[in-house]
C-alpha cells in the first residue's frame, strides 16, 4: 500500500515539476530563472524516489506499521506536524496579505520570537540579516520584482 502511494506521489510530482519546466523555457532569462531553479531538482528528487520505490528489494511496509515518529508518541507527532502545517499556512498568509519580501522578515521575526522564544536583541538582528540578505539577492543582484500583498496593492493585485 506504502509503496503505491509513494510512487503516486512521486510521478505526481514528476509531472507538475516537467509541466513547471516546460512552461518556463519560452519565458525570459530573468523570468524562468526561479521555476526552473526549483522545478528541475524537484524533478530530480522525485525521479529517485519513483526509482527507488520500483527497484527497491525490501518489501514495502504495511499501513499498520507506519508511525508519524520512533521516539515520540502519537499524540506529540501529530501534534506537531500539526503546529508545522499551521506556520506554513501562516506564511502564506503573509505572503498574500504584505507580499513576499515583507513576508519572510515578518516571518523570521514571529517565528523567532513564538516558537523560538528567542530574546528581543537576537531576533531584531537576525530578522535584519536575513531580510537584507533577500533584498539584496533578489532586489540588488537579480532585479526581480514581486507584487505587492493584498494590504499594499489592493485585493486586485493578484
């Protein structure tokens, strides 16, 4: 059953990320650049785990032996997967309402300071660092823009 879903997911994923790439090649250089940064190793990766699931000698385990983790209980695991998922529908929140550059500033800073429980001094120095990094990476070095969130460019922006 495990070993069935596992390729399904991988071929899954192989055909969003060749969809992505072959979509991207007819764009500009400055356009394409970001979907085939992401698209061609996640094709790669899910290409090695379609191989590995096919060519694999083991037999696949059964659904009652699966667990979320080894050393934790159930609860606690899923509990956490859960707190995970919710910090990531959080950014895309961010990413939505303030934009992307915004976004991960906003985000490193909450993130340290609720989950991390990271001291004040840490998390203003840290959340600077890294939103300088991203301004200059993607503002200064490659020149690409990204629109506006819904608070700043109005609900039509996307």
């Amino acid at each position: 059953m495990l070993k069935r879903t596992s390729l399904g997911l991988a071929l899954a994923i192989m055909a969003l990320a060749a969809w992505g790439i072959y979509s991207a090649l007819d764009w500009p250089l400055k356009a394409k650049l970001f979907p085939l940064v992401i698209a061609i190793p996640l094709f790669c990766l899910a290409t090695a785990e379609a191989m590995w699931v096919i060519f694999a000698k083991d037999a696949a385990a059964s659904a009652s032996d699966f667990k979320l983790s080894e050393d934790q209980s159930p609860e606690v695991a899923r509990r956490r997967t859960l707190l995970a998922g919710g910090w990531i529908l959080g950014f895309f929140a961010l990413v939505l309402l303030l934009g992307f550059p915004i976004a991960v500033a906003a985000f490193v800073f909450i993130y340290l300071k609720v989950q991390g429980k990271e001291g004040w001094i840490f998390c203003v120095v840290f959340t600077a660092a890294v939103w300088f990094f991203f301004y200059g990476l993607f503002d200064l070095v490659l020149h690409m823009h990204f629109p506006d969130g819904w608070l700043f460019g109005g609900f039509g922006g996307f």
